[in-house]
C-alpha cells in the first residue's frame, strides 16, 4: 500500500515539474493571497470568477492553478483576520481572537508568522493523510449518516458554552441570536420559505461573511474611533528577522500544533469541517493550556490552533470531493463543478482511471504549499508595516474595504447595508460585553445542525436513542454532554478531591 | 413561427460547419455582457450546464459580448428566479431553469409563475432513475417495491432526495400513491449528498437524475432499478462494466407505471422581444449542434429535447398543471 502511494506520488511529481506548471503555481498563489486578502471574495468566490480562465487549460495546469488560488487564499484569510479584525474566510473567525490583539501590541508580525507557518503545518498534515490513507478516508467518511453529522455540529456547539470565559448566560444568548438569524431563508426539510418577511433578499438568509464582516470588522472601527482613535500597533516596527524570531519560539507548541492538526484532518472530511475544526482547535488549546484566561489576550497558541486546524481541514476537505465527489467546503464545491468540466467525474473511480491527475493534483498540494509559505513569509514585513499607516487612512480604507467585501458575496447592494447593522450589533455586543464568536458560530453551522438533526428524527421516527446508536455517533454525542457540563463536572471533581488531599491543585482543575 | 424556426433548424446544421463565420441573422444582439443566472448552488447539475454553455460559446466565438455565470443559488434558487422576475425588460440576463419554476411557487407561496419571465428554448430533459444500494437483496422494481411494502406500516424504507416537496419528493409521492407503498423522505440539499448516503447505506434508495449517482453506478455502489420515461436512454455506450444507460429498464416494463422528465431550459426575463428571443435560441441551437455539447448530453444522460419557444412553451402548459396535481394530491401546497 505504503509503496504505491509514494509510487505514484513521485509520478505526480514528474508530471508536475514542468516550468509551465511551476509558473502556473506561482501565479495561482499571489492570485491567492490578494483574493484571501479582500474579505468576502474569499475562496469560493476567486475560484469561481477564474474558472473560466480554465477551461482551455489541460485538466492538470487548470486544477493547479484552481487549487494554488486555494492554498494562497487560505494564507491570505489570516492576514485582515489578524491586521484589521475582519476575518476573510469563515475558519478565520478564531484567528481573530488572538491574533488581533497581538497586532495591537505591536506584535503583528509574530503574529502573521505564526499563522502562516502554523497554516503550512496544518496542510502538509493533511496532504500526509490524503496521500497515505486516502482510501480508508474515504471509507470513513461514508459513516457519516445525519446523526454523525449533528453529533458533530452538537460537540462544537458544546464546547463552546463549556469552555468560553464569558458569562455562560451570555454565550447561550449570543449563540441564540445566531440560530435565529441562520433560520431565515429556505428551510430544506420543511420545503418552506421562513421568516423571509416578502423580501427578495431574504430569500438567500442571512450569510455568514456578509455578518462577520459587519460583526468582527466594522465595529472594531467603530469601538476604535470612539476610544482612541488610534491603533496600538502603530509602533509596530518593519523587522525581517521577526519570521526567525518566532520560529525558533514555535517548537514549543508541538502539541497544539499536532492537536489541532488531529481535530481538522477529523473534521476536514465533513461538510463545514474546517470552520467547526478552527472553532475546535483554538477550543483544545485552551482547554489544554495551563493559564486558559490569557486566551483572547494576544496569545501565539490562540492563533497557532484555529489555523492549523483550519488548514488541516480546509485541505482534507479536498479528499471527499475526489473520493466521493462531495465537497467538503464552499471552495470544494467550485472546484468540483471545474472538475466535471474538464471531463472527470469525482467518484471513487477518479483514483483508479485518472491516476495521473489525482497524484498531480496531491502533488500540487505539497508543491503549492510549500511556495505559499515562501511567498506569503516574505510580505510578512510589507503587511506588519501596514499598521503604520496613520489611523484616519486605515480606518477609512477598512470600511472600504467591508463594503467591498460584503458586496462581493453575493453581488447584492443590500448586503452592504446589512453589514453595515451588523457591524453595529457588533458594537452594541463588545459594549455589553457580549461574545461575538458564539453568534458567529451559529449563523455558520446553525441550519445544517438543523437539518442534520431533523434529518436524523425522519429516519429514527422520533427516538433520541439513535445518539447512541452505534460507537462514532455515541461516543462524539457523549464527548459533546461532557465537554457542555465540564464546569459542573469540574466543580464537583473539585470538591471531591478537597477533603482528601487538603490541596485544591491547579492540576486538579486543567 | 413554423417556417422560421426550420430556417434557425438549418442555420444550425450550417453552423455546425462554420461556427464562426455565421453571419448575425438575428435582428437584435447584446450590447453588453450578459449574465447568465444559474438558480441552484455551485458545481451541481444546472451550474455544470451554464458553465458547458459559457465554455461553448467562449470556444467558438458565438456572441462578441461576454457571458458571465452567475450562481443565484438562495433558497433552493427561489433567489435566482425572483432576480430573473425583477429584471423584466433587460434582455442581457438568461437563466438555465427546471422545474422548480413552479415547484418553489407552489410550495412556499413565492410571487414568481414562469409566466412572468419569456421562454426561449429547452436544452434537454432530465431524466429521474429509481437506485437502491447495490449490498441490498433487490435486483428489480418488483422485489424493491414488494419488500417497502412489507414494512410500510412498521419502519419505512428510506429514500433520499434533495430538498422538501421538491421533484424528487414529489416522484416519492407519486411512488408511494401508483404502488401503495410508504417511504420515510429524507430531504438532503443536494443531490450528491443524496447518493453518498446512499452509499453510506443511510437510505435505502434515492430517485436521483443519472448525472448525480454515475460516480457511485460506475463503482458498482448502486444498482439502477429503472428509468422513469416512457422510453429507454438512447445511450449504448457501456458505462458500467456490464450496463449501459440503455439496459436501464423503464419503470413501466418494470410494472410501475410512472413517467417523469425535468425540465431544462432557458428563459429571459419577462417583455423579451420575439427579436430577442430569436437571438438566443440562435445561439443556443449553435451550441447544441457542437460535439462538446453532444458529449455533454451523453455523459449526464440527458434527453434531447427540441429547440425553439414554442417546444418549451408547449411542455410548461402541461408540466405545470401536472405539477400541480401531484402537489396536491402529495399535500405539498403551501397552506397560507
């Protein structure tokens, strides 16, 4: 098995290395980034407007320069995540945490570092699994049935109320409000229209980057002209040596990084992985780490965890499409679309009958990633320098930039203006002191959790019973209740240990 | 109307030989780009015929302005049809429409009848195919039907679709109403998701069209019971290593006397001129006379389907009030 894999891996390199598909990568990823960097273009979007650049390509130049656009996008999401607090793509949300912060204390370009190298671990993960265990995958992912999907969707939701540092109150309020707002539009298992209100634009609900735009972008702008007026990391200084700096650093959170690149490969081949995945990742660094209140402070792990999972998943979210022929993403599915145009059809024969693009193919995953990192590294400074720039300039570029952003979605003018109350309801939220993650989250995943759930009571006539009905979906729905009742369980495992051993350790609670 | 359209049939044959070089018989052509709306989501059946169209006539040159694809998938494409709606008077947007033109209006009370908009030609029919898991013990229609019956009443069979009192819930019915029978539908939102769970063994069978489970028939995943037409596919090409489309029995052959085709065709916004009108069906007719698009009909199965407005409009004056029969019967319509 092992020796045919790395047989054909090393076709795939042949096939690869011609100057014409190098320079193909190449353009894909500078194409990539500056796609990543626009928020709301994002992945799904760039790919689909070059498409058509495609389609007198071969199948291989075409689905090189498609899946570079890819990877140079998924870099490029860190970066206004980071810099600007707008996340570019929807697994961005959870670099925004810590990310953020670090950029405003000057650490923008640690913090840009960090992503990047921790994005590049994440895929190569990822393309190690695809390349070594590609068939089991697949196989794997057939388990997958709509309560394995719900029992997913349930352990992210979970994790979150159990482990957030806000009120917990709070977290189940702002989670609510996302619920509400993913309801609206079509309701697939009912087959009817709700809360559409008669409204045309409701018609498409409310989408998720048009929200977070307006939630993560806009209000940051708002809470900023309002405080300051300025940001911190304007004495962010232009330093080549940060890339080294951090690297030598980075060695220390071997198990973040490898914690976070399990829970994406795992999520990676489920629909909406990757966004769940980072939410999980940047959730499994706090809970493991020993000081989980700094999170959200400026911390590296809090922006090493979501990209590596979000990489790990945003590429073996690729190994359904080939294997299955269903994509594990948005940006999957556009590529998907390409695939069928260029006369391959995904599907579990696309490895027996077109061997040589397949390989090619997870050839370019590592090719492509590698001369991602090289690329993005060298802009670190150039974007770390952006933060100079004085604030009036910035803030107004950034809102022009939101605007663009949540027009580009959908093409629609209403999106801007939705962003735009969005952006205040971010606002009135960080007054409050009410987390914006939750609500994200659940605009995300809320109606797939949905459906997945009443999918699953079609098939089961009502019994709760098929939660456990065999060892995956029993044993994530088990982790989920745990992971939901964690502060209470901890609590009582607290006081048991008390009278005891006299001695309340900080192990005894992390 | 008649002598007309013999004429565009043989400026498509003369096209075929000289694509490029056919001069504009139409009296009215694009004076800007024009935007091509898909009403579904990216990479499934309608996006994969826009983006055959688009490559087409990028290929050959068919049209001097550009054709934009542009996915309007929202609420199951309700989005796209209601942009089409609100474009009345601007022939510089088409849309590659099927049934749901009526389907969504029924169901959800959407203000949208495919009257509002102007039909130009139907580019093909799409055919529905009855599949089971190939690990399950029923090789025909008979034994299938003969087994969901016998566990009607206690724990239904599961059939997979995609989407709510949509075509294949609205077959499903149709099934369960002509053989007594009773299925527990399980609504996806696409119709590959419909087949890998299929696979998965997450249902027992799904009503897809041939393009969404050939993947999973070719891998010998899936069985092929029959086909929902009055006639077998044309197709004898292997596809399988033993099957070809045309071994597919009927439903009828097969004792269940079902037929169901989908549309596939394009439209203007409502108030497109006849020159308008005449424009694209030209168009379209080129591209139906090239090998991509032949290809492209072979491989997805579809069945052809006569160019021209009056063709198309035939087929909705009588789709749509079947439609709306079996949604009644079905109890689909929407209550308020």
């Amino acid at each position: 098995m092992d020796g045919t894999a790395i047989e054909s891996l090393l076709h795939g390199f042949v096939v690869l290395l011609t100057l014409k598909n190098i320079l193909l990568m190449m353009l894909g990823i500078i194409l990539g980034i500056f796609v990543g960097v626009l928020p709301g273009l994002g992945g799904p979007n760039g790919v689909a407007l070059l498409l058509p650049l495609t389609f007198t390509m071969d199948p291989t130049g075409a689905i090189v320069l498609l899946s570079c656009i890819y990877w140079g996008a998924l870099f490029g999401g860190a970066i206004t995540s980071i810099l600007f607090n707008i996340p570019g793509e929807a697994w961005s949300v959870a670099t925004t945490f810590d990310g953020y912060p670090m950029a405003q204390q000057g650490r923008a370009g640690e913090a840009l570092t960090a992503a990047f190298t921790a994005s590049f671990f994440g895929a190569l993960a990822a393309v190690l699994l695809i390349t070594f265990l590609a068939p089991l995958v697949a196989r794997f992912a057939l388990r997958f049935g709509p309560p394995e999907f719900f029992a997913v969707y349930f352990l992210t939701f979970c994790s979150f109320v159990g482990m957030g540092k806000e009120a917990r109150h709070k977290i189940l309020i702002s989670m609510l409000i996302g619920f509400l707002l993913a309801a609206v539009g079509m309701d697939t298992v009912g087959g009817s229209l709700r809360m559409t209100f008669g409204f045309s634009d409701l018609l498409r609900g409310f989408d998720f980057l048009v929200a977070v735009i307006g939630l993560f972008g806009l209000s940051e702008i708002l809470l900023t002209m309002e405080e300051k007026l300025a940001f911190e990391g304007k004495q962010a200084k232009l330093d080549v040596k940060v890339v080294w700096r951090t690297w030598k650093s980075l060695p220390r959170y071997w198990a973040t990084l490898l914690r976070s690149a399990v829970a994406g490969c795992w999520l990676g081949i489920t629909p909406g992985g990757a966004i769940a995945a980072s939410f999980m990742g940047y959730g499994l660094a706090k809970r493991f780490s020993r000081d989980p209140d700094s999170f959200g402070t400026g911390r590296i792990e809090g922006v090493l965890a979501p990209e590596t999972a979000a990489h790990a998943a945003g590429t073996s979210a690729l190994l359904p499409m080939l294997a299955l022929g269903i994509p594990g993403s948005g940006t999957a599915a556009v590529l998907l679309g390409g695939l069928m145009i260029w006369g391959l059809q995904p599907g579990p024969l696309l490895f027996v009958e077109h061997a040589d693009f397949v390989w090619g193919l997870i050839a370019s995953m590592y090719l492509g990633n590698i001369a991602g990192l090289i690329l993005v590294l060298a802009t670190v400074p150039l974007f770390a320098a952006i933060l100079r720039v004085p604030f009036p300039t910035i803030a107004s570029s950034v809102i022009v930039l939101c605007a663009i952003g949540a027009y580009a979605v959908h093409g629609a003018v209403f999106d801007i203006w939705l962003m735009v109350v969005f952006g205040i309801i971010g606002y009135v939220f960080k007054k409050l002191d009410y987390p914006l993650a939750p609500l994200a989250l659940a605009l995300v995943l809320g109606d797939r959790a949905e459906d997945a759930f009443r999918q699953t009571m079609i098939a089961s006539r009502g019994s709760l019973g098929v939660f456990w009905s065999n060892s995956l979906v029993g044993s994530i729905t088990t982790l989920a209740l745990l992971l939901l009742f964690w502060p209470v369980l901890s609590d009582i495992v607290k006081r048991l240990r008390k009278p005891r051993g006299g001695l309340p350790t900080e192990a005894a609670s992390s | 109307m008649d002598s007309r359209s013999t004429a565009w049939g043989f400026g498509a044959i003369a096209g075929a030989v000289c694509l490029a070089s056919l001069p504009a018989a139409a009296a009215w052509e694009p004076t800007k780009p024009v935007e091509f709306i898909v009403p579904a989501g990216a990479g499934g059946a309608s996006d994969q015929m826009a983006r055959t169209i688009q490559t087409i006539v990028q290929k050959y040159e068919l049209m001097k302005q550009p054709f934009i694809v542009s996915l309007k998938g929202g609420a199951s494409g309700a989005e796209g049809l209601m942009a089409m709606k609100q474009a009345a008077g601007d022939p510089h947007k088409i849309i590659v429409a099927q049934s749901s033109l009526y389907t969504i209006p029924y169901a959800t009370n959407l203000p949208f009848s495919w009257k509002d908009l102007t039909p130009v030609t139907l580019m093909a029919l799409d055919e529905f195919v009855l599949w089971d898991n190939v690990e399950l013990p029923y090789k025909t229609t008979q034994e299938f039907l003969d087994a969901a019956k016998k566990v009607s009443t206690t724990e239904p069979m599961k059939m997979g679709g995609t989407g709510s009192k949509r075509e294949d819930h609205i077959l499903t019915a149709f099934i369960e109403s002509k053989a007594g029978v009773k299925f527990a539908y399980i609504p996806y939102k696409s119709g590959g998701e419909a087949a890998t769970q299929l696979v998965g063994k997450h249902t027992d069978a799904n009503v897809n069209n041939p393009s969404e489970n050939i993947a999973q028939w070719r891998a010998n995943q899936v069985r092929a019971l029959c086909v929902f037409d009055k006639e077998r596919l044309p197709y004898k090409a292997k596809v399988t290593e033993t099957q070809s489309w045309n071994d597919i029995p009927t439903c009828k052959e097969t004792g269940l006397d079902i037929d169901y085709l989908m549309l596939r065709g394009i439209f203007i916004p409502g108030g497109g001129t006849p020159d308008q009108v005449a424009f694209y069906d030209q168009l379209m007719r080129k591209v139906g006379a090239t090998p991509e698009w032949k290809e492209y009909m072979e491989k997805n199965a579809l069945k052809e389907a006569e160019f021209g407005p009056a063709v198309l409009k035939a087929f909705l004056e009588k789709d749509e009030p079947l439609h709306k029969q079996l949604m009644t019967e079905a109890k689909f319509l929407a209550t308020n």
